[in-house]
C-alpha cells in the first residue's frame, strides 16, 4: 500500500476505538480527543491525534475544516444486517415475524423484479444511510439477481464498502419470488463474478432462513461459499418464538436451530446471523467456536415483538461472540444508528444489564467491522484505515443542547446522544474521504 499525501482534515473532538472493550475494558480501548485533528488523503486517514501534535505534521496549506467544540468525529457506522428492499415496510402495522412476511414483505419484495424500481429503491436507501452517518451495510437484496446489481450500481458511484446478496429461497414464499436450488446457486456464482472485490464491493451469500430453503439449497449456497471463502454468509437465526418451532418441524434430525445451518457448512468466519434472540447456550458456543457473528438488531425485536438480545450474555468472558449492530429495515424501524443504540440499552435493561454508551458506540463502529471482519480497513479512526467518518452535532435539537450543558463528561455526553438523538444528530457523512452527505 503507497501511501498518499494528505489533501483535507478535519478538527474537533473525535472518538474511536483500538479493541473491544466488552473484553479488554473501556479505559484500555476507548480514544477520546477533546481537540482532533483526522487528516485525509487518498481516501484513507493519513493522520489522526491531538491537535497540537499532528498539525506540525501536516502542509501549512492543508484545508482544515473546524468541525467546532459541538462535534465529534467518529469512524463512519456500520450496519451488519438490513434489507434495502424494506425501506417501504417500515412501520407496518400489528404483526409478528412470521405474518409480518407475507403481509407485507413478500409483496413488496415482488415489485424488485423490476430493476427500474430496485434501483429508485437502492438510491433512497443509500441516502438514508449517509444522512445517518452508515457508510458500511451488509444488505439483503430480493431473489431477483437484478435487485442486486442496482444496489451495487449504486454504491459503486458512492464509493461505499458495502456487501449484498441476493436472496434465496426455494420454498415457503409466495411463487413468483422462488427460485430453486440451482438457479440460486448460479444466479449467486454470476454476482460473485461481478461485484465480488470490485473496488469496495463484497459479495454475500444469502439464504433468507432455514423455512425458506430445502436442505438441498442450504447445501448449495455451502457449496458455494466453500468455491469463495472470502464471501460474506448472511441469514436469519432465532428470531422468533413460533419460527424456532417451525424449524423444528422443518428439520427434525437437527439438534436445533443453529445445527441446521452448521450442517449445511453455513457456520464459518464471515457467518453474520441475523438476531439469535432466542439462541440456547449451545448454540452460542457454536457461534463462538465457529467465529461466526450475530447482528444486533433491536429496534426490530422490539418492533415485531421478537423479544430482547441478551449483549451481556452474547459477550459472556469464556466464550463471547462477534455481535454487530444492525437496523434490519424494515422490521428495524430506524436508520439512526443513535436511536438504534438507545433501543439497544434498553434491551440490555430487559436483561439487567447497563450497556454503557462507549460500549454501544464500539458496537456501531468497530464492533460490527470486527462481526465483519473488516477491523483492519473500517470501524476506527487511525492511520491507514478507509476514510470513512461521520462528524456529529452533538447539541443537534434545544432539548439535546439544554441536557448537554450538564453532562459531566464524555461518557454522560453520549448517553444521551443515544438516548436522544437520531438523524439530526448527523453532521456530515465522508466516504473514502469524500464529503458525500451535509446536513442544510
Ligand atoms: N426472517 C426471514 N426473513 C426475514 C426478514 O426479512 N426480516 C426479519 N426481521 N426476519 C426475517
Ligand atoms: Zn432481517
């Protein structure tokens, strides 16, 4: 890697993250620079510290924008489980997972065989991430392949890091979005030769959830991942109360839900299961020996009643687990990632757990790069890594700039960023150093 003179920075408090402090402690990974400066070039960080000590390091001419002693710039957000397609189900009334789907999902994910529509739907979902300061999404797409090609189209001309998949799904969903084991299997192979490691493009292997697949797709998109290793693997696990029995009966020679997917060679690095609400311990200790990731979705387990994800216990010292934050838009019902982490706090509470604010905005950040496998490229402000940030406006509503006068410090300060905050909390998106969202 050459690296490139730095061409722009910016000043201000900044925030980042060298580790994991659900296993090393606050005090040994949190970074907090009251005075920052984070310089760009390349579209990487070039440099990153103290003012005072890095500006000597910089061109006397280097433009510097002054974020100003209310922001603070963190690495851009992750979002390790979201469905782009589902930007218009958002807030669909009285459902649970199950009739959730075929009330509303399914239907609208009819309409994306159209690409004309996939790609007005990829564009709006893109922007809506970028005003919420998310650079980095791993997305579900629908089963048409085109569905999937519009999103990265898109992404593409943003510049983003980003994963998708197409879905697939042989069985349990209305016809006109089935396709069969084969086609999956080289509809997917096809958008692997595509997109796969296209600039910041990753390709991810998406069978929707065990219901709705045979064991002779499940065992394709294994197939297929063992071809390319270095693909992400996407699904649902243990969601739902009445799902978990559905897959009991689906699958009946599987010790439980988790197995099904282990049996398929589905439990590997890269692995992101979506929920795992409901997982018993020996499922967890799967996921922990297997490296695989849970993404933490919480405005949507409480949205469609799944219930709450135990962090505590996910994170537990003998056997945690890789957990990435996800808004699973659209049984999510935020594409704030503030608000996302205030509804994570809350279902930690359900838990009698505190999740404090460092340990929440590591999840967003860093956190869900590490369920990813992306720590060494995103996730953290440092020398080196992709120039993704997001600079945020820390007294962004009166009520916010009224509580913020009395916090005491900066752990009070983003407590109620989380607890209050959402998209006006988000003060400029970059990608790869480009400045590609401001708020007016
Ligand atoms: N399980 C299978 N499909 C889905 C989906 O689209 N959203 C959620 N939340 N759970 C699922
Ligand atoms: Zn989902």
């Amino acid at each position: 890697m050459t690296v490139q003179p730095p061409t722009h920075a910016l000043r201000g408090p900044a925030l980042t993250y060298t580790g994991d402090p659900f296993a090393e402690g606050l005090e040994a990974t949190m970074v907090y620079e009251s005075d920052a400066i984070v310089a760009m070039g390349g579209g990487r960080i070039t440099h990153f510290g103290p003012y005072e000590k890095v500006r000597p390091l910089l061109p006397p001419d280097l433009p510097i924008r002054n974020c100003g002693r209310d922001a603070l710039i963190s690495a851009g957000f992750l979002d390790t489980h979201v469905h782009f397609p589902q930007a218009a189900v958002i807030a669909s009334f009285g459902t649970q997972l199950l009739d959730w789907l075929e009330t509303y999902t399914f239907p609208a994910e009819g309409k994306f065989a159209d690409k004309d529509h996939a790609h007005a739907a990829a564009k709006i979902f893109l922007r809506e991430s970028l005003r919420n300061g998310i650079t980095t999404s791993c997305v579900y797409g629908t089963v048409f392949p085109q569905s999937v090609d519009a999103l990265f189209e898109e992404a593409e001309r943003l510049g983003m890091r980003m994963a998708a998949g197409k879905v697939m799904m042989d069985r349990n969903a209305p016809s006109f979005l089935l396709d069969t084991a084969q086609s999956s299997y080289d509809d997917s192979k096809a958008l692997i030769k595509r997109w796969h490691g296209r600039g910041r493009l990753m390709y991810a292997i998406t069978p929707r959830f065990a219901p709705t697949s045979t064991d002779e797709q499940l065992a394709a998109a294994g197939a297929l991942w063992r071809e390319h290793p270095d693909c992400y693997m996407q699904t649902h696990v243990s969601e739902n109360l009445d799902e978990i029995e559905w897959v009991r009966d689906l699958f009946p020679a599987r010790k439980n839900y988790t197995d099904v997917y282990a049996h398929a060679g589905l439990c590997r690095p890269r692995a992101i299961f979506g929920h795992g609400v409901h997982l018993n311990e020996d499922e967890m200790g799967c996921m922990h020996g297997a490296g695989s990731a849970i993404a933490h979705c919480p405005t949507s387990n409480a949205f469609i009643g799944s219930g709450a994800f135990n962090i505590a216990r996910a994170k537990r010292a003998d056997r945690p687990l890789r957990v990435g934050l996800g808004t699973d838009i659209g049984g999510g019902t935020s594409f704030s990632i503030m608000t996302t982490l205030g509804e994570a706090y809350k279902a930690a509470m359900v838990h009698k757990h505190r999740l404090s604010a460092g340990h929440a905005l590591y999840l967003a950040t860093r956190g869900s790069a590490q369920a990813m496998y992306l720590e060494d490229k995103v996730g953290s402000v440092a020398p080196g890594m992709e120039a993704d940030i997001v600079v945020l406006d820390m007294k962004s509503t009166p009520l916010i700039a009224y509580r913020m006068d009395l916090a005491k410090d900066i752990h009070e300060a983003l407590f109620i960023q989380m607890t209050l905050g959402d998209d006006r909390a988000v003060q400029a998106t970059y990608v790869a150093g480009v400045l590609q969202y401001e708020k007016a």
